[in-house]
C-alpha cells in the first residue's frame, strides 16, 4: 500500500474519531442523566457498548478507504 493512502485515509479517520468522540461525550451525557434515574448503570454500559460500535464501524471505513485509495492510484498508473 502506497503511504499516501494510508497518510490519507489515517487523517480522515483521525480527524472522524476526533468528532465522533466529541458528539458523543455530549450527547451522551444529556441522555445518561435522564436515564440515570431509571436504568442505573446499564445505561453507561449500553453507551460504552454503542461508543465502542461505533468506532469500529469508523475504524473498519478507515480501512475501506484506504485500500480504495490505493486501488484507484493503482489504476490510474496503468
């Protein structure tokens, strides 16, 4: 794999990790105080469990464009 795919798709991904950990540390905590009340510390669990989703599901696209990148510089050369 060519290092600009992989120095590319690593900022994206890095840059994507950054926001969604972001979003979802305030998102999260609106909803876990209203739910605290009422499911305790299941719900930190099910949030660990969703954060933890979906951050293989940016990790795993991470990938997915990294060898896309690689793909089409591939053909682009012949």
């Amino acid at each position: 794999m060519p290092w600009q795919a992989a120095l590319t798709s690593s900022v994206l991904t890095t840059l994507i990790l950054l926001g969604l950990s972001r979003v979802l540390a305030g998102l999260l905590a609106l909803i876990i105080q209203h739910y605290q009340l009422v499911y305790g510390s299941l719900s930190a669990f099910v949030a660990f469990m969703l954060y933890i989703y979906l951050v293989n599901l940016v990790v795993l696209t991470g990938a997915h464009l990294s060898a896309a990148i690689s793909s089409y510089n591939l053909e682009e050369v012949t």
